[in-house]
C-alpha cells in the first residue's frame, strides 16, 4: 500500500480507501460487507468512508459492528461520516448544516459506528439555508471536543470552499481540510480546476468518490444493462441518466482496447489513472464482490503503466481535458 498526505494535515492517508456508499445494509449482506473490510485493512488500507444517509444509517450501524467484532487499533484506520441529508424523516432541523443538526447528526454516527470520534467528519453537500459561518463554528466546536479530528466538504463549490476558509480566519477557528468529489475519466473539472488555488494557497486533500463513475468504467455495461447493478437500484434513476451520456460506452470500449494493451483490466487502468493526479489523496473504492475488491486494488501497481504516451492516448479518447485558467 501507498501512503500520502491528506491535505496539509499531518495524517498519512491509504492511497486508496474503502466506502459503503449503495452496498453495506442495502445491497449486500453483512458477512459479504465483513469479509470486503477485513480484505482493505489487510491490503493496508486505513480510511473507511460512510455517511449518515447511507442507508438511513443502517450503512454505519453495519460498519460499526464490523469495526466493534474485528477489534483493531484505533489507531490504525481512519472512519469517516457526512452530515447534511439526515437519517431520520427529513423534517425541520433534520438535515442540513445548521448547528443543531450537526451536533445532533455527529452524535447520532458515533453511536451507529461505535467509535469516541470520527477521524473525518464531512458536510455532505453546501446548505443555501444556513450561514457557513454557523457551520464552521459548528465544526470546530466538535474539534475542540474531542468528537471529531479533522472536518471537510463534500460537492462543495470551490467558492464555498473558500468562504469556508475565510470565516475560520476571521475567528481562529479551524476550516475544512479536505473535499470529497466525485472525479473519474468524465468528470474532471472540480479537481482538475476549480480547485487550483485551493490546493495552493491552503492545502486541500481530497478523498475522491466514483472514480469508476459508478461501474461505468467497469465496462460491464458495455453490452447492455445487467440486473444486479448499483444503477439498477430502486432510487438510482437519477445517477443512471447523469452517467449514460450519449457516446460514453463507445469511448470506454476504446479505453477497454487500450487497457488489454497495457495488459490490464478497463477498471484497474481507471483507477490508476485518477491516482495518477498528484491532488488526489485517496480514491474511495466500493465493491459488493470479493473479487471486485481484490481486483482494484491491482490499480496501486498500473500507476506506472500510464506514461507520458498512454496519458496522451487517454486524452485523445476522451476529448475533455478541462482548460486551465491563465494566472
């Protein structure tokens, strides 16, 4: 396993991590979800992502018993929550990112993880409704007891970002040292530029979600649509329409070509390929298969296959390399 720094923070982060977004209390059963865990902290990773809307905090209660029966050193993995959509029945006060909600969601998730703290507290997403200034103020109260170590964002506007940044300035308190976002071979303008300066001028980590584009990069729907998929799942028609875009499957049977080239699986070369960015801190990788895992963790390995001229050969089939801003 590779390491690297999370940010500017003094945390060494496992180049790739593990999450349970769509899989744990939902689509697989919890034996599946132990052995898949036991797998990542044996191959060395030490970050395992969740969230409290995960399903409806079922996710967490599972990760917890897993954590709780495996009994390993706090002190050697890292678990993660987000705050902002709730766990309950969405009424007033129960989702957001007003202080009620976040105390109330943080203590909610160290019950259902049965941890002390969480090492990596995120807001899900931007709340229009409550001033960030609450929400910071709101985070570093949880720092200063000892209930969370580190806080950050998720889907975050680079603007936010950095209105976030301002407002802990302004009272000393401690901003958001890491971002969360999607980034995969489609989706690339946040972390490859938006958040430029960010990483600059305040030392952004980043712990990356669907770096396969949620199974497209798999290339198991190459061939048309099978039935025990993510995109399948009953809420899902929402990620099935953002990520079918028109021409996407002939572009990935192309980088399929060139994986079998290099002598490497489509997903493997996928995930080497968002390591290959020197932002990314972490790739969150989701399986609901032993061999799925077993699989992309191979993607530490292919890093090095993606040269200088198989990067070019990648960019040439995806025609978005995103336009770098002039500074």
């Amino acid at each position: 396993m590779q390491y690297r720094k999370l940010g500017k923070t003094g945390i060494q982060i496992s180049a790739v991590s593990f999450g349970s977004w769509l899989t744990f209390g939902k689509q697989i059963e919890n034996k599946i979800a132990e052995t898949l865990m036991h797998t990542a902290y044996d191959a060395g990773i030490n970050f395992f992502d969740n969230a409290e809307i995960y399903s409806r905090g079922q996710s967490e209660i599972v990760m917890g018993n897993i954590l709780k029966k495996a009994a390993w050193p706090r002190s050697s993995y890292m678990v993660s929550s987000k705050v902002f959509f709730g766990y309950e029945d969405s009424k007033p006060n129960q989702t957001g990112l007003s202080r009620k909600h976040i105390m109330e969601g943080c203590h909610a998730a160290l019950k259902r993880l049965q941890v002390d703290y969480i090492d990596l507290y995120f807001c899900h997403r931007p709340d229009k409704q409550t001033p960030i200034a609450e929400t910071v103020w709101a985070m570093n109260t949880l720092i200063q007891q000892g209930k969370i170590l580190y806080w950050g964002t998720s889907e975050w506007s680079a603007q936010e970002i950095l209105q976030a940044h301002i407002e802990a300035a302004r009272h000393n308190l401690m901003g958001p040292v890491m971002e969360q976002p999607q980034y995969h071979m489609f989706e690339r303008e946040k972390i490859e530029k938006d958040y430029l300066h960010i990483y600059q001028y305040e030392g952004l980590g980043t712990t990356i979600w669907s770096p396969l584009a949620s199974g497209l990069l798999s290339g198991k729907y190459n061939n048309g649509m099978p039935t025990d998929t993510r995109l399948n799942i009953e809420g899902m028609d929402w990620l099935k329409e953002r990520m079918f875009v028109e021409g996407r499957i002939e572009k990935i049977k192309k980088l399929a070509a060139l994986a079998t080239e290099l002598g490497i699986s489509l997903p493997v070369m996928a995930i080497a390929w968002v390591l290959k960015n020197e932002h990314v801190s972490t790739a969150i990788l989701g399986a609901s298969k032993l061999q799925q895992l077993e699989e992309n963790l191979k993607a530490l390995d292919a890093v090095p296959l993606l040269t200088d001229e198989v990067i070019e050969k990648i960019e040439t089939i995806l025609e978005n390399k995103p336009v770098q801003p002039q500074f």
